[in-house]
C-alpha cells in the first residue's frame, strides 16, 4: 500500500506537504500546480488514507448528537483544481459545528460507484448537481439539502443568485461604456442514473440574453471550458496571445 513518504518521493515534495494538502489545509502556502501533481500521484499510486474522515464528538458532548453526511459529487482531485466547492464544503462543516452537528461523513462521489451508510446518519447534504433519483438510488436516507441545485419540490435547497450576480457585473462593465465583453466559464452537468446531461450555467444563459437584449452578442467572445483552475488560466492565456 502506497504511503505518504511515497508520494512525497515521487511528487519531490516534503512528507508534511502531501499530508498538509490531502487533508486540504488552506493555511498551507502551495503553488496551485504542486498541489495537483500531489492528489495526481497519490491516485496513481493508489493510496488510500488510514483512517475514515469524519467528525466524532467527544465523550463529553454525548452519543446522541446528529450526525451529517456531506456528499460531494466528484473526487478531490476535482476539489482541489476547483476551490469554489472546497470553500462550500468548509463552511458547511463549520456552521454544523456552530449548530451542535457532527459532520460524521464526508463522501466524494466519483460518478457513481459509491453508496452513500444511511444507517450511520440522520441525514445529508449535497454538493452540486445530481438528479434526486441518483440519490435514491445511492441511499435510503429521506433528510436531505442539496446545494447549488435543486432536487425537487419535497427537499430544501440552498441556490445562489447566479443570474441576478451575471447582470449586476455585466451592468457595471455598461456603465463603464464597454459593449464588447467576453465570457470564460465552465462545462456544467446533472448526474443523472442514466449518466451526465449536460446543463448550460445560468451566468452563461443570462450573459448570452443581455448581450443578445442589447444586440452585442458575438459567439467568438465566449470561452467554455471544464470548470478547472488551469482551464480558466489557459482560456484566459489564449485569447490575450
């Protein structure tokens, strides 16, 4: 079985580094391209962490606190290049624990070969966009919040305001007078039990609807790509050559 000395030999990074990013420390000062060679050699090696990641109270705040089960749909190597759902994920875990919530679980879907313990949790939250009749599929547990989608009209989810964010900075770029804006944004998904349907992201809908609203509209000024930090950087390094 690989260990943490091993991916540090062969990423040439010190042992306390590869274990300060597995278990995703952002006090840590490291460059963005170190970090994803780290999880890239430790899936190649396939090196599995020791212990299970959860949030276990203390003897003192008793047996019957409930415990949450956060799903993030995708694998941390995919958390790592895109830190919006890493910092969705912190300040999940520390609202719960503010709430009186054992975080118990933290499990990252890889598409679809994983079952989500309903016996172990009382219930779930969701990150990102997946069909509600996955869910069923992976578990039994009937409490559940989904975040950035929503399921359907029987569970609570919490949205961001994506389109009326898309046309705020979109005014702001018009009262500047600019008519020729650009837009670099991410291919979007919803897992489904069938596989990945693919779904427009509301910023790209509404920028297209403001530009077209205005007669400015130019498909060339619009740069999608996988929602990747070293994505955005090359779109942005392409069109500015």
């Amino acid at each position: 079985m690989a260990t943490i000395k091993d991916i540090a030999s062969k990423a040439q990074v010190s042992s306390a580094t590869v274990s300060r990013v597995l278990n995703h420390d952002m006090t840590l000062q490291v460059a963005e391209e170190t970090r994803l060679r780290i999880f890239e050699v430790a899936k190649e090696l396939g090196y599995k962490k020791t212990k299970t990641r959860e949030s276990k109270p203390s003897a003192a705040e008793g047996e019957d606190k409930q415990k949450i089960g956060l799903v993030i749909w995708g694998t941390e190597q995919l958390e790592a290049s895109d830190p919006y759902f890493m910092f969705i994920r912190q300040g999940i875990v520390k609202e719960c624990a503010k709430q009186g919530l054992a975080v118990g679980k933290i499990i990252f879907m890889d598409d679809y070969d994983a079952n989500i313990p309903d016996q172990e949790l009382d219930g779930l939250i969701v990150i990102g966009k997946v069909h509600i009749d996955l869910v069923r599929k992976t578990t039994g547990i009937q409490h559940i919040v989904s975040i950035d989608y929503v399921l359907d009209d029987e569970h609570d989810s919490v949205m961001f305001d994506l389109q009326k964010a898309t046309r705020q900075a979109m005014d702001h770029l018009f009262q500047l007078g600019h008519q020729k804006i650009g837009y670099i944004g991410g291919i979007s998904y919803i897992r489904t039990p069938e596989g990945k349907v693919h779904n427009m992201d509301t910023r790209q809908k509404e920028y297209e609807t403001i530009m077209k609203e205005k007669g400015w509209f130019n498909p060339s000024y619009m740069f999608v790509d996988q929602w990747r930090t070293e994505q955005g950087y090359r779109l942005m390094s392409w069109r500015w050559k």
